[in-house]
C-alpha cells in the first residue's frame, strides 16, 4: 500500500516521500481501514517540521490525522466494525495519509449518513474539538458573546456554526474578504479583518467597552495576549490551538493578566480513551483525556445538528493524493479556506 512519510523535517515538499508498503495488521484495540479520504490540519505542518511536542515518533514515520473510508480488518473482539463506513483519527494521531489506515477503536465514529465522502474526512476533528470546547469545557450559554479567532479555517468554521446554534452572538476574526465573507454565511453576526484591524479594539467598540464573554482561540501567542484586552469580567479564554506558532503552546501565560481581568483560561484536547488510568495519565502531568463515552455524546449532538441542517462542514477543496505535500504549504501559507481533504480513491 502507499502512504506519505516524513523522512527527513522541514517544509512538506523536502519532508514527505510517497512509499510503498506492506499491508497494516491491526494491533490490539484497532481497526485497518481501507482509506477512501484524508483531511489536511496544522499540526501535519508541524509533524512536518518537527517541532510538534504532542506528536513526534521516530522517523521515518506517516503522516495525516484524520481519515475515511471502511473498516476491513480489525483486532479480535471488534468484529462489529467490519464493513462499517467510518470516520477516524489514526493511532498515535498519525497515518492518515495512505491507502490504509490503523486507528484505535476508541477514535473511530460512524461516518455522519448525510454526508459524502468528502465531507466526512473533513468532519470529526474540527466539530468534535469545537463542540468540546464550547459546550463541556466552555459552557457556552444562549445569549452570550464569543470572539473566534480563525474563523474561516476547518475548526473555527466549526466553532461559528455550533455557536450560533447555541444561540450565542459570535465576533470573527479572519484575513481577507472572501474569508470575512465565508465567515459571514456561517452565522458570525460581527467579523474583523485581522490584517486591517485592531480586533481587540473593535470588540470592546461594538461591545460598549464590555467586552466577550468567550474567547475561541486556535492562534496562541500574541493573539491570545491581545485577546486578553477584550474579554469581560469572568469570561472564559478557551485554548483550541497553536497555528501561530507551536511555541505559544510552550511558553505558557502571564499570570497578571488573569488576575487582573478576572477571567478563566481553559484548555482542552479532542481526545478519548476508554480505559483511562487516571494514576498513570496524572502522573506524567501531561496527558488526560476525556473517556470515549463523552466522544460518543458529542458525536450524537454533533449527528443531530447535521441531521437538523444546523451545521455543515466547508470543505474549501479537494486535492489528489499525489498533491499533499503542496496543499499542506498552501494551508501553512494561509491561502485555504474551510478544511482541504486529499482523495485517496
């Protein structure tokens, strides 16, 4: 079977060669499954150019974070995945780009009936982060204000459309017209151009000098710093991601302003696991993901909203398989919108 590895770090072109393996066995708690789509996400860039703490195996190593297709082998005793078609984040978060794919049982969905292929691959990590992030960790509330950063992108698109079916009041970030503009359709009643326009300054105008009661926030750095000038008394900054540069994961943040401000910073990781060792998973003080029964509850919600035609992945384009490499600098170039999905078949 073919599938991009990383060799060597550095940008996608000098990093990725396209190899042929041999077939996949599914180790315990997986399934094989016969890749039909993959969807590009930041932190394959990063993977790319090995400054990813989260995920960095030995090389060489595959790629790709997210996948469907179907299930056509798995460890005993999930025989009921067999033939069902699927979506995936592979196991150890990387792999998915390549004709088949392992994943963990606990990270494998059905794939959404009224979707396509397509949109399917672009589907699971960016509405099942976003869900998380609003409703279990932020609590979104009808009658609130969110600011969203990124709001064109695959999560951010995600966040303004469970947002506004939330019943929120949603503040967009994003560069350009035809994103401000994507962002717009989504339900964002507010959207700030952040090449043009100071966004902290133009949400404390357009909020009285209140401020937003959330923050969504997928950049990090000196956005997240910026961010903290426009939020209100006891809201709630909510870390979605790094795309600004991973070492604003690192860096961590000054505590002054929080006090200062009176507001909470949460995190959270689309991550589940149905065997949580809580002594373990807290001793390393890094890793603590939620059990897969929460994925399963958000990817119901998630199942209904869709059903409902409350929300609706945007897939800005699709690529052959043979293109990653180049899609991935164009979505590290910020020229994409929506989620790009590479078509394995």
């Amino acid at each position: 079977m073919r599938a991009w590895r990383i060799h060597r770090y550095g940008a996608p072109s000098e990093a990725l060669q396209l190899d042929d393996l041999d077939d996949l066995v599914p180790g315990p708690g997986e399934v094989r499954i016969n890749a039909v789509a993959a969807a590009l996400n930041f932190n394959d860039i990063d993977m790319c150019r090995g400054r990813y703490p989260t995920i960095n195996p030995p090389l060489p190593f595959r790629l790709g974070m997210e996948v469907a297709g179907i299930v056509d082998e798995t460890s005993p005793g999930l025989e009921e995945w067999l033939g069902k078609r699927v979506v995936a984040v592979p196991t150890d978060g990387h792999g998915g780009y390549a004709e088949q794919v392992l994943a963990q049982a606990d990270m494998t969905f059905d794939a959404p009936p009224t979707l396509n292929d397509t949109e399917a691959a672009g589907f699971v990590i960016a509405f099942q982060t976003a869900h998380l992030l609003l409703h279990r960790r932020g609590r979104i509330q009808a009658g609130e204000t969110i600011l969203i950063h990124s709001g064109a992108g695959g999560v951010g698109s995600a966040a303004i459309q469970l947002a506004v079916a939330a019943g929120a009041t949603v503040f967009a970030t994003a560069g350009g017209p035809t994103k401000l503009a994507l962002c717009r359709e989504l339900g964002a009643q507010h959207v700030i151009d952040y090449r043009s326009e100071n966004f902290a300054q133009r949400v404390l105008e357009l909020t009285s000098g209140v401020g937003v009661d959330l923050i969504f926030d997928l950049v990090g750095g000196e956005v997240a710093h910026r961010s903290f000038e426009c939020i209100a008394r006891e809201g709630r900054y909510l870390v979605a991601g790094f795309s600004g540069g991973i070492t604003g994961g690192e860096a961590g943040l000054p505590p002054r302003p929080l006090c200062l401000g009176n507001f909470s910073v949460i995190g959270g990781m689309m991550a589940w696991r149905s065997d949580i060792d809580l002594s373990v998973q807290r001793a390393g003080g890094r890793f603590n993901p939620f059990s897969r029964q929460v994925g399963e509850d958000i990817h119901r919600d998630l199942l209904e909203l869709l059903d409902h035609g409350r929300v609706r992945p945007v897939i800005g384009q699709t690529v052959e398989f043979s293109a990653i490499p180049a899609a991935l600098e164009d979505l590290e170039a910020r020229k994409t919108v929506g989620k790009t999905v590479a078509l394995i078949r």
